[in-house]
C-alpha cells in the first residue's frame, strides 16, 4: 500500500466520514418532519456505503484494528437494509461483494495485526488510562448498533429507540472529551462527533416528546 499518497489514504478516510455525516443529517430532517424517531432507508444506504468506505480505508492503512470497528455495525446495516426490503434489490454481485469485503479485509491485513496489542497499549502520547477512557466510549458508540439490532429484532422491524439514541450521545460526548484531552487534539473527532452530539441530542428531545 505505500505506493498510494498519504493524502490519497486519508481523502478516503473523509469520504467515510461524509457519509457517516451524512446519514445523520437524512435521519434528523425526516424525524424533524414527522415528530418522531424514523430508521429511513437512506440511512442505513448511506450507513453502509460509509462503512464500506471506511474498511478500504483501514485496509489501505492496514490498520486491524480500523477494520475490526466496523466488523459488527458493518452486518447489522445490512441486516437493516433486508428488514427495509432494499438489500434485494442490489444486484446480487454487489450483494456478494458487500458482505465479503470485510472478511477478506481482516484475512489481508491480519498479518500486520501481530504488534497491535502491545502498540495500542505502550503509546507514550496517550497514558493506559486515557486509552481505557477513549476505548470506553467506542464500545458504547460501537455497541449501540448492537442495541439497536436487538430492539429491531424483537419488533420485526427496524427502528431507532430513544435509548440509541442516549447511547449515542454519551458515546459521542466521551470520544470528543476524549479529542480534546489527548496530546495534540484530535480535530476530526473533535469535529465529527460535536456536529453527532447536536444531532443526537434533538433526536433524545424528538424520542422523549413523542412519548409524551
């Protein structure tokens, strides 16, 4: 991978985070419009072209660990996609090739996985506890998912309960905390998960309103 220019790698990294924005926003308007918390299908559309997008990206990086972070999310869009009838209609080539990049992905990058704990864990810029503080939170961002997924399948339906979206709140609150207290700021955590807190935070007022 290192004939392609760093500044290619992280264009792709952005374009992720796009669509990731971007679902956010399609999913905010239609609540806005309705009153109440909708699970539109672009959503989930632009969900797993984001994730996809993203996996390319750790797989350009050959970041495991990039890969890994959307491993799970990555089939519960899917199975979202199937529940809103419009992953049958992707011809069923792409169908193939959707679900079988990632683990193809983990298979070609797995070589490189062998330092990966003792990196993660022995980093002089971040102290362990800061690393198990950021971590906390992107299992609650990432776990979400599987909440969400759970709740959906229990009423046959997709569906985005107000306490995905609490989970996404507190997830989002910690990973920006989490921006600002590591050496150097990270910006794009900083950036992408404050725009996510407003979001997220109107789709709890949106949840708790329409309850009411």
């Amino acid at each position: 991978m290192q004939s392609i220019p760093y500044w290619a790698i992280t264009a792709v990294g952005f374009l992720a985070q796009f669509f990731f924005s971007a679902r956010i926003l399609i999913q905010w308007a239609k609540s806005e419009k309705t009153k109440k918390l909708e699970s539109p299908t672009m959503y989930w559309v632009f969900s797993i072209i984001g994730s996809y997008t993203f996996v390319v990206y750790g797989l350009l990086r050959s970041d495991f660990s990039i890969i890994l972070g959307q491993f799970v999310s990555y089939y519960i869009y899917i199975w979202n996609l199937n529940v809103k009838g419009a992953w049958e209609k992707i011809p069923r080539s792409i169908r193939y090739v959707l679900v079988a990049t990632p683990l193809l992905a983990c298979i070609l990058v797995s070589g490189h996985s062998s330092g990966l704990i003792s990196k993660f864990f022995r980093n002089d810029d971040r102290p362990l506890w800061l690393v198990v503080y950021g971590s906390f939170f992107q299992l609650i961002f990432s776990l979400r998912f599987v909440y969400q997924w759970y709740r959906s399948h229990k009423m046959h339906d997709s569906i985005m309960p107000t306490s995905f979206w609490v989970l996404s709140l507190i997830g989002a609150a910690g990973i920006c905390s989490y921006g600002l207290i590591v050496k150097g700021l990270d910006i794009v955590l900083i950036v992408g998960q404050g725009f996510g807190i407003i979001a997220y935070s109107r789709n709890v007022m949106i949840g708790l309103k329409s309850k009411r």
